[in-house]
C-alpha cells in the first residue's frame, strides 16, 4: 500500500513539474512580448523597480515550506533567464544582424565591390595638409591599382592644441585629386551639421572612433544615401559598437561598413590593441563588411604587415593604412606613416603572401 502511495505522490509530482513548465514557457512568451514593446520604445530591458515589485508580491504571497531567501533565489535565476530571452530577441531583431539577413551585405562603390570574393586597401595620409601631398598619395595608390583614398579633413584630437584639419579645404583638395586620378573619397565627418556638405565631397563618409556613440551623428548618417565606414570606439564593446551600426541602418541607410581599429588596454607596447578575434565575430554576428585599420591599432610601422596579414586570414574584407610622402614631418601621427617607398614595399609583401591582390576592376 505504501508503494502504490509513493507512485501516486511521484505521478502527482510529475504532473506539478508538467505544469511549471507550461507556466514558465507562458510567461516567458509574456516577457517576449515586452521586450518587442521596450525595443520599439527604445526602453531598457532590465527595470529594476518592475524586478523588485515582482519580488515583493511574490514574498508577500510566499506561504511556504520555501523560506523567503529560496523563493527569491529561485525567481531571480527565472528573471535573469528571461532577460536572456528579450536580449536574444533583440539580437535577431536587428537589421545588422546574420540572423535577420544571411547573405553578406555587398557595399558599390564605384569599380569595385566592399565585402565581395577580394578583400581591398584603404591608404592615404592621416591629414590631407596641401594638393601636392594628397596628389603624391593618389598617384602611388593609383600606379598599384587602389581606388580607395582616405583623407582626414577635420581631426578630433585628444589635445585642443594639436593640428585639428583643414575642414573644408581638406574635403576640396581629396575631391579634387579623387576627380584627377579616379579614386574614391573617404574622409572623417565629425558634426551632424557637416553630413550635407559632406555628400557633396565625398564618396563614403568615416564615423571615426570617439564619434561612435555620437548618436546625432549616427541618426543624421542614417538619413543620407552615402555609404558610411564607422570605426569602434577605443572603449566599446563590440555590442555596442554593432548597435553603433545599427542607428544608420534603421535610419535608412544600408550601406554601412566596419572598421576594427584597436581598442584601449593596460598594453603600452603598441598605441592601442588590436583585438584580432572581433573580425570573425563581426563577420558571424552581422552581414556587414569588416575593415581593420592597422595603423592605428597599433601606432607602428613594423607591425603593419603581419597584421594586415592577420587581418586578412582571419577574413576582414579590407585593411586600412595610413601613407605620407614625407613622416617626418607630417602635422599628426608622423610616426605611424609609411612613406611611399615603404608603402610600396608594404604592398608588394602583402601580394606576395597570397592574402591581397589589386583589384582588376580598379586599373584604368
């Protein structure tokens, strides 16, 4: 009699745990549905007032055998799981996101193709200084069939008194040169207010690294047709540099490229830190392209081919470094510039790794 009593308990059981699961399965739809409306909203899944209130009617109903301690241990692992839930709902949500679009996103610009079967170089001065120094950068980009040159025209520097860029003029000589020698403009825009004038110069426009959380920047780029290449923040998670993206997106803008750029750590050996492995995860966790800068990333020039190489194995879609015709006495970042000789150098080793070719549509 005792046995039959004991199965019986134990189906009673089974029937109990049958029904918690229905229950938390129900409510974990609920938490889906809140989180669709806090990710419309713009609000911020996790509400610590709501968490606790939750709590306090729970306990306040709590008749036992559970003390307290364990009823709120318990729902706190079913509130943690559930905020899990909304995050991996909003990751699919995402325009960026491989989970919403499979195929790689393949950015035009003019002859050749951003995230297509060959990976490409963006090279040109850290600072467009004069006509003649941008004209000797292009005429050595275009004689190894690069099209792309980068430019920067107005430079956020950490220091107010370091050479800040000729603003506009900058845009006017890289425009003039690309126009010359049939090469694509990128450049740096800092404000929402110059984004107008910029698609008027140039052909993609860079969001750089201490503007990647300048979301009036982000939402402005969003509303204009230009592709745009946004660069990590020296401090960003990569979440948040992907949600950085996706401002432009849902702006309107699809043409949006990445670019890896080194992030700041304890490490003093190099300028900042190339985090290496953010390649892939960029590559698996959205359908953009994937740039790594490795001048900045690491501030020296006989890092710059093993990881322009390193950049390119691990799958980026382009490599970005920074060429002078004269370092030495460049007005920013002297010291990480290849001259044109070494530039060339630097081309040719990459070529001969088997990892970079110019691209054939580029040569005229």
């Amino acid at each position: 009699m005792s046995n039959e009593k004991l199965e019986q308990l134990r189906g009673d059981l089974d029937n109990v745990n049958l029904e918690i699961l229905e229950l938390i399965n129900k409510r974990a739809g609920l938490v889906q549905e809140i989180g669709q409306l806090k990710l419309k909203q713009g609000v911020n899944r996790f509400d610590p007032e709501r968490e606790r209130q939750m709590l306090n009617l729970i306990l306040e109903n709590n008749e036992g055998p559970f003390e307290d301690s364990t009823i709120q241990h318990l729902f706190k692992q079913i509130f943690s799981a559930s905020l899990e839930l909304q995050k991996d709902d909003n990751r699919k949500a995402l325009l960026v996101s491989r989970k919403k679009k499979q195929e790689d996103t393949i950015v035009k610009l003019g002859p050749v193709e951003v995230g297509g079967s060959e990976p490409l170089l963006v090279a040109g001065p850290c600072s467009v200084e004069s006509y003649e120094q941008v004209r000797q950068v292009g005429e050595a980009l275009k004689a190894n069939g690069i099209t792309l040159l980068r430019g920067g025209a107005f430079k956020p520097r950490t220091s107010p008194y370091d050479f800040q860029g000729l603003g506009v003029e900058g845009l006017k000589i890289l425009r003039r040169v690309a126009d010359e020698l049939g090469l694509i403009v990128v450049s740096e825009i800092i404000t929402p207010a110059d984004i107008e004038m910029a698609e008027e110069y140039l052909d993609v426009i860079q969001i750089g690294a201490r503007n990647m959380q300048n979301f009036e920047l982000l939402k402005t780029a969003g509303r204009v047709k230009t592709p745009v290449l946004l660069k990590r923040g020296l401090s960003a998670t990569i979440e948040e540099f992907i949600h950085a993206a996706e401002y432009i997106v849902s702006g309107g803008n699809s043409q949006v490229m990445l670019c890896e750029r080194g992030i700041r750590t304890y490490e003093k050996a190099t300028r900042n830190t190339l985090d290496i492995s953010a390649v892939p995860i960029l590559k698996q966790e959205t359908h953009l392209p994937v740039f790594v800068d490795v001048t900045h990333s690491t501030g020296r020039r006989d890092l710059l081919l093993p990881t322009a190489k390193a950049a390119l194995a691990v799958g980026a879609d382009g490599v970005m470094v920074e060429v002078h015709p004269d370092p030495a006495v460049a007005l920013s970042d002297a010291k990480q510039q290849l001259d044109i000789p070494q530039f060339n150098e630097f081309l040719k080793n990459l070529r001969a790794s088997g990892l970079y070719r110019e691209n054939a549509a580029a040569v005229q």
